[in-house]
C-alpha cells in the first residue's frame, strides 16, 4: 500500500482543499492528514473558525481521507513519514521548496494551489 501524507490546517474547509487532497490521494493508495491543533496554528500565526475536532470531523467525511493524525510541531514531519512508512510527502505550491528537506525520507509533490480560493479571503467576504 503506497500512503501519501499531507498536512495543513484545513479551517472553513472549502474546494481548494478538497482539490488538493483528492489530487494527493490519487498519488497513493492511502491519505494520511497531518492536522494542525489549535495550539499549533497559533505557533503558525493561524487563528481558526472552527477548533481541532470539528476540522477533523469534516474532513473525516472525505472519502479521499483514510487517517488523520495531529501536527503539532515543525519537526515531526520525519518521524510521521518513517512511523507511517510514507512513500508520497505533498503539499500545495505556495510551499513549494519549502520542505525539500524531506526528500531524504520519501518523495515530495507539491501541487498547484487552486488560485482563487483561501479561508482567508472567505472570512473576509463573509464579514462584509
Ligand atoms: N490549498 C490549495 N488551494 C487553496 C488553499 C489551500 O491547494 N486555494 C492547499 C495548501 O497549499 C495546503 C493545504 O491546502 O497544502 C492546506 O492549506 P492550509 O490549511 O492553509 O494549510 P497551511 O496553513 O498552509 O499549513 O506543516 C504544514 C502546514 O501545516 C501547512
């Protein structure tokens, strides 16, 4: 079984994400999410709608999501790649570079980002 591993905060889940880990599921046979806790997107400088168990029930609802486990450092990204025996590390491109270091442990995909889509820009439009 090739399992891909993905991570992100996924708040106000909308399709930008949902494009992302449909295309990651399809590099593999088995999805694993990296989920940001709460406490974590405040180390990323992320406040969140909605906290750590709703974000997870949604995306649990993802026929494309086969496991989710907690981000909640930086650093555990090796350790979750050889405990999971991850073949497949992706993340979107606006980090593009950013995790080449992993390529020690496992391929690393970063895929276009869907433009015209962020939860940044949704909470604005729903505030005005
Ligand atoms: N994404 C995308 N298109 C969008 C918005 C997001 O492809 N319009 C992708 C991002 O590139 C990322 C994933 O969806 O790969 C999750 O996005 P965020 O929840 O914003 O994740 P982020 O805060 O970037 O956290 O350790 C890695 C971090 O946890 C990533």
């Amino acid at each position: 079984m090739k399992k891909v591993i993905t991570y992100g905060t996924f708040d106000l889940l909308h399709y930008g994400h949902v494009n992302l880990l449909n295309r990651a599921k399809k590099l593999g046979d088995y999805l694993i999410v990296g989920l940001s806790t709460n406490e974590f997107n405040l180390q990323k400088n992320k406040t969140c709608f909605f906290d750590y168990e709703e974000r997870k029930k949604m995306l649990e609802s993802l026929r494309c999501v086969d496991e989710i486990i907690p981000e909640t450092c930086w650093e555990q990204k090796p350790d979750d790649i050889l405990r999971h025996d991850v073949s497949v590390f992706v993340m979107g491109d606006d980090w593009e570079g950013k995790f080449d270091y992993l390529k020690e442990y496992c391929e690393v995909v970063y895929l276009p980002r869907t433009p015209e889509i962020s939860t940044t820009e949704l909470k604005a439009k729903i505030l005005k």
